[in-house]
C-alpha cells in the first residue's frame, strides 16, 4: 500500500504505481465454461453406429453399384489396325518396290552395273566435241629487212616519222611563274594558318609561354633593417599567469546570456510547472525467476503449463 501523504512521484518517481497481482482482467474459476460449448447446442450428427463391410451394400453410400465407364462401346483393335493399314496402301501411287533377285557386285572401279541410277553423264571420260584446230599465220617480214636498232636511225618504224618541234629552254619556268602569277592575283588575303595543328608534347624552347607576361614590378624603397629576436636571458616560467608568453594575457568579455522568462506558458493558464523528484528513487526489482515465469505463463498457455515447485 502507498505511505500516505507522499505520492507515486515522490515514493519511486513514477506517475501512477500499477498493481502486482493481476493486469485487470476478471478472475474466471476454473470448469465454469465446457470444454465444448458447442458440443451441446443445436442438433448433432448421429450417424447411428458404425456398419461393417460385407458383400451386401449396408456399408456404403450409394444404394447399388455403378460401373467406372457406363455406356461404353465395343471396339476391335484387329479392325482398327486393318482399316489403318488401308488408308495408308491408297497414298502410295505406284507399285510396290520389289528388290532384284541377288545381290550385284560390281566389276570394276567406275562401273555402274547393279546400280539403281545407272551411269552419270557428268562423270563420263568421253572427249567433248571441239572445233578443228587451225595453225596461226605466220609473221610478216620487211623484204629486205632495214639495218639500225632503232633508236637514233629514221625510217625504221612501222609509222611515219615524228616531224621537229623547238621547244624553248625556259619553257617551264615561265608557266610556273604564270602560274604563280594568275594564283596570286585570285588571292582575296594572306595566307590561312590555323592554331590547332599538332604539336610536340615538348616545345623546342622550355622557357616559351602562352600567357601575357606580368607588368614590371616598381623598385621598392629599401627598408631599414629589422633588429633579430633575442628571447630572454633567463626563461619566465607561467606561474598561474601569462608572463612567459609572446601577447599580453586578453581581456575577458562577459557574454550575457538570453533573457529569462518571467512567467511560462503553463503558469500563464493558470496550471502548475512539471518538476521531476530530486534525486534516484527506490524502484521495487523483479526478480530472474518470476520474469522466467511472467514470460511462460500468459492468458493463452495458464491451461497447459504443469506445476512445478522449487
């Protein structure tokens, strides 16, 4: 039972102590409900006994026996086969092959005595008919022949001779330089050149560069010489203070912090600010063996669990 005058919060710091014995549910004594309820409600199945089979029909449903296939009719396997035979005899359309009498051999490699085709033209060692052979001509001959090789002599060809063309000895130098002329004249600017033929993965001059070169630095005035860090002779030593160091110790700041509310929310309708019991509060523990047995023993399984004592 609770102390009187303390609440739950106060006692074990919880907002309502719930009971030990039971979760709510009503005390029910045990053989109150049947073990089949429905068992004794409404008409059962009385089958009237069990009956033995026997050669009479006493035990089964049906009041006679019926056959598996009723009204089935007689069939001939003999005249099924004939007919079938039949029907296939009237697609051939000749007579039967009949085979010669004996087996042929052969008499000789490429030939065709006791075959079925007999022999093949294409395969035949007969000469083809060709036309008669007729012998060429014979060459022509000069009477009588000319003396000279050819080159340098006159009147040794065939053809006519080549008549004499002057040539100029510049001839070519001045088409060329026609040529030249009449191009350059169609010419509307300078010369295309374009920024993206290939190049080397190295430049022939290291120290070339793309970009535009930096504006020239002003001379600066010399400034006086700075004198070097001596450090001091002997050491400070930070005796809980900033004596030892490089800056004077900083001054502190007060931050203020963000105003405190007067008045909250709860207090403003009227109700009271929810505040938790100071310090741990003593909480009742379970012990292992009663947890085993709150986990096996439920509203379900409380029938069939057998009692066992400790």
């Amino acid at each position: 039972m609770p102390i009187e005058g303390k609440n739950d919060m106060d006692r074990i710091g919880l907002f309502q102590e719930m009971g030990y014995i039971s979760i709510g549910d009503k005390y029910t004594t045990p053989g109150s409900k049947p073990f089949n309820e429905a068992a004794s409600k409404n008409r059962q199945l009385l089958p009237g006994g069990s009956k033995s089979m026997a050669n009479t029909l006493g035990g089964y449903f049906d009041s006679q026996c019926k056959r598996v296939f009723e009204g089935e009719s007689y069939t001939d396997p003999l005249k099924q086969r004939r007919q079938y035979r039949m029907q296939q005899a009237k697609k051939n359309l000749g007579k039967a092959f009949l085979p010669s009498n004996g087996e042929k051999k052969p008499s000789g490699v490429g030939n065709y005595y006791g075959t079925v085709g007999g022999p093949i033209t294409a395969f035949s060692a007969a000469v083809k008919a060709r036309k008669a052979y007729t012998a060429p001509g014979k060459n022509f001959y000069t009477n009588p022949p000319k003396q000279g090789t050819g080159y340098g002599y006159p009147n040794l060809t065939l053809g006519k001779q080549y008549t004499y063309s002057s040539d100029d000895y510049d001839r070519a130098r001045e088409m060329m330089k026609k040529e030249s002329e009449g191009h350059k004249s169609r010419l509307k600017g300078g010369a295309f050149r374009l920024n993206l033929h290939p190049k080397d993965f190295f430049d022939g001059n290291p120290y070339r560069t793309d970009k535009p070169l930096p504006p020239l630095r002003k001379k600066e005035a010399k400034k006086e010489a700075v004198k070097p860090f001596k450090p001091s002779s002997p050491a400070k030593e930070p005796g809980g203070m900033k004596a030892g160091t490089f800056d004077p110790y900083p001054t502190h700041s007060n931050d203020l912090y963000a105003k405190r509310l007067t008045k909250s929310a709860s207090a403003v309708k009227g109700g009271k600010n929810f505040q938790p019991p100071a310090g741990p509060k003593s909480y009742p523990i379970k012990s292992i063996m009663t947890s085993h047995v709150i986990k096996s023993v439920n509203p379900v399984t409380y029938k069939a669990v057998s009692l066992t004592s400790y």
